[in-house]
C-alpha cells in the first residue's frame, strides 16, 4: 500500500517538473522580431522607444507607410496647429491678408489668425467634417482656446491636404517674418523642410515637421524639438 503511495506521489512530482521546465523554457524563448517590439509597446515606459509626448506619428510623406504610431486616435487640445486649418480656409475664401497668413504661419501669431478668419469658425468646423476629421473641433482661429482639439490621425488628414496649397508650407518654411523668427527652432536641421508649432498650458508642446521623405506629429509633449528630432533621426533612410 505504501509502496503505490510513494510511487504515485513520485509520479506527480515528475509531471509537476516536466510541466514548469517546459513553461520557464517559453518564457525564455527569443522574440523573432525583437528589434520592432517597442512599436507595439509605445504605452511601456521601459520600451527601447519610449515616446513620451503623449500622441505621436511617424509616415512616409509620398507612399504613405506609417513607421510609428502612439495614441493616434487619442483626442486632445492642439494649441496652433489649429492655424493650419485657419490657413486653409482664409486660402479657400479667396479674399485673405497675404502679410496676416505669413505672420500667422511663421511667427504663430494670433490676431493675424483672428483677423483672417473673424467669426466665422463655424468654417474651420465645416472643412474638418469635410475632410472626414471626426475627432477635431475649432473654437477659435488661433489655439489659444483649450476646447480646440483634434488627433494625430486627423491631423495628418489636415497635413495632407494643406499640402496642396503651396503658400502654406513656403511661409511654414521662412525662416522669419519681418524680423522675428520662426517659431520653428528645427527648421533647416535635421532636414526639416517647415513645420508648426504650438503651445499652451492645456495642450503642451506640439509640433508638426515636414522632411523631403517624412511627415512628424507630436502632440502634448513636454520637450516637442527633442522628442520630434528622436523621431526623424530614428526613420531618416
């Protein structure tokens, strides 16, 4: 009796072996594609890639192909980015102050912004829902309002499309207006081409870049040039 006690109990202890060897051997077994985990763990602080604005993108600009992505559809205030799209519908109004549009776009300047749109924000509005920007909605012409916010996806659609303006993204380029430079301090390293800033306490450090290859989001960072610069050093071919 105790003998089939003592051979059943060393029975189980050997299952009980076999089954942990074979669990711990799984947990050590190597990540085929360990080199691109951190881009589906940009939430982990610990990633080889941690992303610390809190929304982010990366894309080729020509085919499209998107390399980086944190929070994309997360929505959240955009300071003045929003005069991208004040630029687009001053543009589409026909009838605009050319000087306001470039001191608006270099310099981020927000009554330039006030003087081209007026009170007609219920435009800014229109043209996001047109361009299928769901998740984005304007309260004023500058950013200065918290309640103007959007997201990264939506804002690459706005990004896209403003690209077919060539006034926007040539005054997005100079490097000053009349003096005062360009909120842009990336502009012309790195191979920035032109970008827009924004800025306000709600909404943290925004930035969107242009390179000749790459398109760059940031949203809500706490240091918009550095965390925009480890993005273009980490995807430049």
């Amino acid at each position: 009796m105790w003998l089939r006690v003592l051979i059943l109990l060393g029975i189980l202890g050997l299952i009980f072996l076999k089954v942990n060897f074979i669990k711990n051997s799984q947990a050590q077994t190597p990540d085929d594609n360990l080199e691109n985990v951190w881009l589906s763990s940009a939430y982990d602080p610990e990633s080889p890639f941690p992303l610390e604005a809190r929304a982010g993108m990366v894309l080729n600009r020509y085919t499209g192909e998107i390399f980086f992505k944190k929070n994309e559809d997360l929505v959240l205030p955009i300071a003045s980015l929003s005069k991208l799209m004040t630029a687009v519908v001053a543009l589409e109004s026909g009838d605009y102050d050319q000087g306001a549009l470039r001191r608006m776009l270099i310099i981020s300047d927000n009554q330039a912004a006030d003087k081209l749109v007026g009170s007609k924000i219920a435009l800014l509005n229109l043209k996001a829902k047109n361009l299928g920007m769901n998740n984005t909605y304007f309260e004023d012409a500058s950013g200065l309002s918290p309640n103007n916010r959007s997201t990264v996806s939506d804002l690459l659609k706005l990004v896209n499309y403003s690209l077919r303006y060539p006034e926007i993204w040539e005054a997005l380029s100079a490097e000053e207006y009349r003096g005062t430079k360009n909120t842009n301090e990336l502009l012309g390293k790195y191979g920035i081409i032109a970008g827009k800033t924004g800025l306000t306490d709600e909404a943290g450090e925004c930035l969107i870049l242009l390179t000749k290859d790459l398109i760059t989001i940031v949203l809500n960072a706490s240091d918009r040039f550095e965390e925009s610069k480890k993005l273009i050093e980490l995807f430049t071919q």
